[in-house]
C-alpha cells in the first residue's frame, strides 16, 4: 500500500512498481545496542546497478546511509552478491532511531526501492532467532530456532521462492519440518541440504520476520595417493575426531600416572636407605661417645682414689764445669816467708 498523505501519485506508481521488482522483509523486532543483517532481493536488470540503504519513512525525503560504491561507514556497510542477486545491508549499534528503511537502487529516472519498518526495544524482541549466519555441509541437516512472542501464523520463507506454513514442507528440494511443541518457539530443520539451498530465509510469526542466512558449502575432504590409486577420503567427523584423540590421551595418561608412581616409590626407597644411613651414623657416634664418657669416668675415679699423696720429683744438677786455666812458669811469683824467732 502506497502512503498518499506523503507521496503524491507519481511516486506512488513507482513504489507499486517497485514491489514486483524489490523483494526484502518488511517488520522486524530488533534489540538496541545490537547488530542486524537485512537482505535485498532485486532484479536481473540490475545486476550492476548501484544499491543503496535510504533511511528514513518517506521516500522522498530518506538520506543515504551507505552505498554500494561507498560499502563501509561507521555503522553501516552493504555487500552485493550479483550471482544471488541479493545485497545486504547490516547496521551496528541500533537506537531508538532505527526505525525505517528503504532498499534501493539507482537507475536512469527514478530508482527503485523498498520500505522496510523494525521496532527497536530494550527488551527481549517479540521475534527472534540465536544467529543470523548458519554454516552447514552439503547432504547435512540445519536446525533454527525461532522464538517469539507475539500472535499469528508461522512459517519458514526463502527470500524470493515460497514458503512452508505447516508440519512438513519442500523448499528448493531441501525437506523442511516445522517442530511447535515447545511454547513461545518454533523450530525449523532443513535436512538433505545442497549447495543450491544457499542463500537467505526468514523465520515469520504474524506480521514479523527475522533474516537468517544459510551458507552451504561442500565437506573439506583430504587427498590420499598411492603409485596407481589416488582417492579422497573424507575427514573424520567430531565422533570419530574425539575417538581418535581419547585412543591417544589414555594411554598417554596412565604412561604418566605409571611415571609418577615409580619415580614415588624410587623417592621413598631412597629416603628410606637415607634414613636407615642416618640412625647407623647416630649409633656409632652415640657408642663412641659413650666409650669416652667412660674412659673419663675411669680417669676420674684413679684421681680420686690418689687423693692425699705428694708426688716430688727430684732432680740430680750437676756442678758447674769451672774451664781448665793453663798456667805458664814465667806467670808464676815465688814469695819467701822467713820464719824469725
């Protein structure tokens, strides 16, 4: 439905037209602060086109918020994929402000564009999912949950192709379920899944959609080769991987616990020798010291029992030795002593 008391008739033919060649959701419950991918499905013809994120309500007076040939700003960045023919516009940190949006693209006369309105709360938001990128391998399966809490139909859309509403579905070949028994979420398996089912879906419950990208993308494989047969082998998945590595962990943990427990019993062999070492020492020197307390007992008791006696120790001097004077006759004087009556 076109605005009137906004646009005038002009611009309301161009958005008429512009519904059959813009396909893009069009109400989502974000949560500020946070980040969101919204997806722009457009036409062949404008495979090389520039696209555009106009914000604002009215088409005539939106501003540009990021383009394809400018791709990145602060809080805005867009990315064409010219083979899906989808670009992608996210916006970071949203606020009370990010409210409406046009997809657009540029061409000769007037662009081309789709509105699209989100509902920013500080909240839980009434509809939405764990992540909006999901990997998985060709020939496996994908599980989203989708949680919400407002009223209405449910579904699961690719953008662009149809949509399954009920228990059971084909998307693209791709077999999809629909599980509702728990309340305030319903959860969508995508099982036998092919390279071709890349590409954008949305979850929608009542009047809101939430964006979800599913990336398929084929198993890594490994090349093994001998001298006539070369053969790819496929890696093991996490079961096999976690088999393999708990093969080699145990043992390796029982080699270590084997380690410890001999080097234990080597340590208290050890200690044990040690000690049995030191008490040897300590009786030897408790003997010994005991064989001297003895002995000087023993001396003790023989100074006691002499208790009394006066030993004296005499010693024999010899005289003097006078030396030998050898007396000449010249040195000798005769004296005469006459006797008188």
């Amino acid at each position: 439905m076109c605005r009137t008391f906004e646009l005038s008739s002009k611009f309301c033919s161009v958005l008429v037209t512009g519904i059959h060649s813009m396909t893009t959701v069009s109400e989502m419950s974000v949560k500020a602060g946070e980040t969101i991918s919204i997806p722009c499905l457009y036409d062949s013809e404008y495979i090389n086109n520039v696209k555009y994120l106009c914000q604002g309500y009215s088409w005539v007076s939106c501003s540009y918020a990021v383009k394809t040939d400018n791709p990145n700003t602060e809080r805005f960045s867009v990315s064409d994929d010219k083979i899906q023919r989808v670009f992608t516009v996210t916006i970071k940190g949203l606020t009370d402000q990010d409210t409406d949006y046009w997809c657009n693209v540029e061409k000769k006369g007037t662009d081309q564009g789709k509105w699209f309105h989100m509902t920013v709360t500080r909240g839980i938001p009434n509809l939405h999912v764990d992540h909006q990128e999901i990997v998985a391998f060709n020939g496996e399966n994908i599980t989203i949950n989708c949680y919400y809490r407002n009223h209405g139909d449910m579904k699961w859309c690719r953008l662009g192709h149809s949509c399954v509403e009920g228990s059971f579905g084909l998307i693209d070949e791709a077999k999809v379920t629909i599980d509702t028994r728990v309340a305030n979420v319903f959860t969508v398996t995508m099982s036998g899944l092919t390279m071709e089912n890349s590409g954008w879906y949305w979850c929608a419950k009542g009047n809101l959609q939430m964006p979800v990208h599913v990336k398929v993308t084929e198993k890594p494989t490994t090349v093994t080769s001998n001298s006539c047969l070369t053969t790819l082998s496929p890696i093991p998945d996490f079961e096999e991987l976690q088999s393999d590595i708990l093969s080699f962990v145990i043992p390796l943990c029982l080699l270590v616990i084997a380690v410890m427990v001999t080097l234990l019993i080597w340590f208290l062999l050890k200690r044990h020798r040690s000690s049995d070492t030191t008490r040897a020492e300590k009786e030897v020197n408790r003997t010994v010291a005991k064989s001297r307390r003895i002995s000087r007992q023993r001396t003790n008791a023989a100074m006691e029992s002499d208790t009394g006696v006066v030993y004296t120790t005499v010693t024999t001097a010899k005289p003097p030795t006078l030396p030998r004077v050898e007396i000449k006759p010249e040195d000798v004087t005769y004296s005469i002593i006459a006797l008188q009556p």
